[in-house]
C-alpha cells in the first residue's frame, strides 16, 4: 500500500522543457507546484563541468544521458501481425534521464511549425483532394497559428534562440526563412556565425535559386538573460554538443534557462529518483486525484494533488496514460480508442560528400550552428502528381567531428586496417553532409500499446511500439533526397553518396529522438486525446504536455512547439482554469 501525504496544488510529472515551464509558470501564479523526475538532478557546474564533459567515450557510446534500459525500455516491432522484442540498447532514438530530460543531449535545432501545419488535414485535402491522403490518419490540431505564435515567442524568448525572421508581421524579411509564419518579433539573439560547411552550402543553394537562411538554434550567439532572469554564455563552437551538456551555459536547457529559477522558488519542490506509477483517479473516473510514485528506496507513495500535469518524454506520457486507464487504447483494427493513436516518427535523408581541395575543419560546431533551405520542405512546393505528401528541412549542420565516431570514409572502404586508416587521414576533414530531416505522416498501423510479454522492474507492462514507415514517406524520401542531391553536385565534390530513407524502420542505427504521437490533440474526443489547451478529455484537471500531442510529424525537430504547448498550457491554466477550473474547450 502507498503511504498517502499532504496534498500540494499541482504535480508535474517530468522536469524536462514541457514540465520545468509549466512548474515555473504556476509556481508564479503562487500554487504550491511539486515535480517529480525519475532520473537524478542534474546541474550544469557539477554534471557537465569543463573538465570532465568532452568525453565522447561517456556521452555517446556509453550514453550516460540517457535513460538506463534496464530501468525502463520498449519492445518493437514493424506491424500487427509480429511479436514485439525489447530493445536492449538504444539505437534509434535516445531517451533522456534526470532533470532537464532528452534536452540536456539535443542539438538545439529550434524550428516554429508552419501555419498550415496546424491544419494539415483540412489543408491537403482543400488542396489535393481527399485521395492525396488516402492512407493516412493525418489531424488538424484543433489549435491554429494565431493562438501558437505567443507561446512560440515566450519559449524563443526564454531559450535565447538565435536566428533571422523572415516574417515579422506579415513582412518578408531578406536573410530569413521566407516559408515562415508570421512571428510578431525578431529573434532574441542574432544567428550564430557560420563555419565553412554550411556557408559553401549556402552559396550553392543560392546560386540555383533558394532562399538559405541561418538554422534557428538554441546555442546562443551572445551572452543573453531570459525573462526569469537566468544568464547564458555564447556558444564557443567546441564541437561537443548533440548527445553532451553544454559546460558554457551556451545550449539552452531546463536545466540552463529555467530550473536555477524555479529552484529558487519556496513554493516549488523537486522530487528525483522517483518514478510515477500511476495517475490515480476518483470513482467516477472523471477527476485525477494525483499520482503514486515510488522513492529510490522502493517505497510507493501517494501524493494528492488538486492539478496533475504529465510532462515526460513521448512514449512514458502514453505509458502513463495507458497504465492509469486513461482513455480509451487505440485499436488498428476498428480504428476505436485514441491512446496510443497516431504515432509518428521523422524521415532521415542525407547525401554524404568527399573533397580533394577542401578543408572543414569539422572538428570546430555544435548541434545547431548551420544553414538551410525550405523549398522542399512540408507543402512549400506543389505535391499536384508526385504520389506522397509531405516534405523535409534541407541544411548543413555541422555538429562537431568528435574521434571515435566521425570517421567518415567511402563506401566500400575496408572496415579496418591500412586502407582504412588511409582513408580515414584523406578524408577526416575534407566530408560533410548535407542532411534532410523529413515528415512522418501518421497511418492507422503505426500506434503504441502496452506490451503483453515484457514488463519493467516494478512488474508493469513494457510499451510496445508498432511502426513501420509508409510508402508514403518512402516516396518523399527519394524525391527530397534526389533535389538535396542536385545541390550536391552543385558543389563539385569529388565523389557523393545519396542515401534517402529505406523501410523497414529498425533499432540498428541512431536516426532521431523525434517520437511524436499517441495522446494527441484535436478538438474531437472521439479522435483525439487532450483538447487545444492539452486539458484531457472528461478529465479536465489533468494535462498532458509534450510531443505526444502531435497528431503527425512534420519536417521540423519537435522542440521549439514542445516549448510553446507547454506555455500553452500553463497559460490556460493560469488564464483560465484557475478562475472557472473545469473543461476549457469553450474559450
């Protein structure tokens, strides 16, 4: 039996981005805010020290961000009709551990989605007729970019993001992304400057006609305070960033940009290494309680609470949610249930080039220091008889060429020995990549469960992830793949290498963190899980924040919306529940 405690106002499940801004934000509406994280409490001073944090050794093969799968993994499998293993490493994505979540090791690429992205459904269809999604389960949002775009700014603002406008008001601004919505503001921090890579690209995108702009990034291009009064460094292009802390305070984080204020805060209380159970419920099912979790002792907890806010990584909101009896499980077959419905991934394109005359200096970069062109992303070109929907984000991101892993060679190189090693000195610093991060278009077998084999430490059912890429996506692929291609070849490499994405989706090799889906948003609750404030259906004191509300994936990295749902949500709450606390769906 779980030791019952004092009830607080708010509990918020996750302390990554999505839960560290909400526990900010009610916190300074004065409710006593409690979080609860199942990894251990992370700082910059002491976790991602100057001295210790360039081990590529640490970070990216033994993974030490990431959530340990023997705590807690998935089992996998591409349709129905298999039996689901469990993933004993990560390979595909990685999961984030400890306060500050995935965004402690993320590149800091921090895209705003596209107007129509928020309606896409409606919009395909208008477009292209309702036979250019047959197929898929695509979803308006039940939200629209007006209602986005102040939430959008408050993360930029808080994040320090880097970047050009190329929309301000409705204005087309020379230098910006000119596929953009319109943003009210510029940018906080100027764009970070450009390495060789990217500036080559640009200037070969530009000369055949595109519009490239700087990647809009999360690595500070100056020294900037945030709206919580919290101070970030300029990044210093030390070339390890994706899968690392960041030692400058340069990469924005939770842990960088809003918990050293939270923390400050009397009325808000962290709990690591506690692991939630279960969302718990009255007897009419319609109110959440609180939740129980169990200590790093091993002892169960219940802790009540008037608000319940989940805010983990994708797949442990739908865990969670399936776990506590949330909703109806989505069912492939009757096309019934929404938890675990639509879930979506990213498709990853990119060409690989060599050089004789050039030199990169690839070890100089970082996660979101680069260029990139829109022309061939989402519906910004016309789709009218190309057999696919959707689109990618073509740029050159150089992230930092750290030993053991960047060692780029040709295709047929030996895999050891002096040939290798030949190739490897010829080659280290005259590659680079251009990279074309595309859509995933949800589809009625691609969903998440629980796992009726494989159950975790504490005796619950594993998730199970069914997902296989369509040949929807296949076919963007090699259409974005073939255009990325052209700018290759532009570029006069010696030789280049085209690899667009190919089925069937495996655990073998990283491809993105980007998992999206499974309790998402939408303004029918026949369909849809949480409503346009990310307030759950017939459950209103209880939100659920993160990508797990996105209906489909488009080509865009995830954070940037992430942050602005989160705000979202506490501005609802704030604005709104507070004063008339109940279903939101009116306002």
């Amino acid at each position: 039996m779980a030791k019952k405690l004092p009830a607080t106002n708010v509990v918020v499940v996750g302390l990554g981005w999505a839960g560290s801004i909400i526990a900010k934000e009610l916190a300074d509406e004065g409710l006593s805010v409690m979080g609860f994280e199942r990894g251990a409490w992370r700082d910059t001073a002491s976790d991602f020290n100057i001295a210790s944090v360039t081990d590529e050794l640490r970070y990216v093969i033994r993974q030490e961000l990431m959530l340990r799968t023997r705590q807690n993994t998935c089992t996998m499998r591409n349709k129905p009709s298999e039996t689901a293993l469990p993933m004993r490493t990560w390979g595909s994505f990685h999961p984030g551990n400890g306060t500050g979540g995935a965004g402690n090791h993320w590149a800091g690429i921090t895209f705003r989605f596209q107007p129509e992205e928020f309606h896409l459904k409606s919009h395909l269809t208008e477009r292209y007729g309702k036979e250019s999604i047959e197929g898929l389960t695509l979803q308006d949002w039940g939200t629209t970019w007006e209602e986005m775009e102040p939430h959008y700014d408050a993360f930029d603002r808080v994040a320090g993001i880097s970047g050009k406008a190329g929309n301000i008001n409705g204005t087309l601004i020379e230098g910006g992304n000119p596929f953009e919505g319109a943003r009210s503001k510029e940018y906080p921090n100027p764009p970070t400057k450009q390495t060789y890579a990217p500036t080559l690209f640009a200037e070969a995108a530009r000369n055949m006609g595109y519009k490239p702009f700087p990647v809009p990034s999360a690595l500070a291009s100056q020294g900037y305070t945030n709206q919580y009064g919290v101070t970030m460094g300029p990044c210093t292009f030390c070339g390890f960033c994706t899968n690392y802390g960041c030692a400058n305070y340069s990469k924005a984080s939770a842990i960088v940009n809003v918990l050293p204020a939270l923390v400050r805060m009397p009325n808000f209380t962290a709990k690591t290494h506690c692991e939630v159970l279960e969302v718990t419920k009255d007897s009419t099912g319609k109110r959440a309680t609180g939740i129980i979790y169990v200590d790093a002792n091993g002892e169960k907890w219940e802790q009540p609470a008037d608000i319940v806010v989940v805010a983990a990584f994708t797949f442990e909101n739908v865990r969670l949610m399936l776990l506590s009896g949330i909703g109806q499980p989505y069912d492939p077959l009757s096309n019934t249930g929404t938890t675990g419905r639509n879930y979506a991934y990213q498709t990853a394109n990119s060409v690989r080039m060599f050089f004789d005359d050039k030199n990169f200096n690839p070890f100089i970069g970082g996660g979101a220091i680069g260029m990139g062109i829109d022309e061939f992303n989402n519906d910004n070109f016309d789709h009218s008889g190309l057999g696919f929907v959707g689109g990618g984000s073509t740029r050159v991101t150089p992230i930092g060429a750290a030993p053991i892993n960047s060692r780029p060679v040709p295709p047929g190189t030996p895999k050891w020995g002096a040939e290798w090693k030949k190739a490897t000195v010829q080659y280290y610093a005259n590659s680079m990549s251009i990279g074309c991060e595309a859509s995933n278009y949800s589809a009625r077998g691609n969903y998440l469960s629980l796992d009726p084999n494989y159950t975790d430490p504490h005796g619950r059912p594993l998730l199970r992830i069914t997902f296989d890429f369509t040949d929807n996506d296949l076919r963007m692929a090699q259409y974005v793949t073939d255009k990325t291609a052209e700018i290759a070849k532009a570029m006069n490499p010696k030789m280049m290498f085209a690899s667009p994405r190919k089925g069937p989706w495996s655990n073998t090799s990283y491809q993105s963190s980007h998992v999206v889906g499974g309790f998402i948003m939408g303004a029918d609750p026949a369909t849809s899980s949480v409503n346009k404030h990310l307030q759950v259906w017939d459950v209103p004191n209880l939100f659920v924040v993160g990508a797990s509300a996105f209906p489909q994936n488009p080509g865009y990295n995830p954070t940037g919306t992430v942050g602005a749902l989160a705000f979202k949500a506490a501005h609802a709450i704030r604005t709104y529940y507070l004063k008339r606390p109940g279903e939101m769906i009116s306002v």
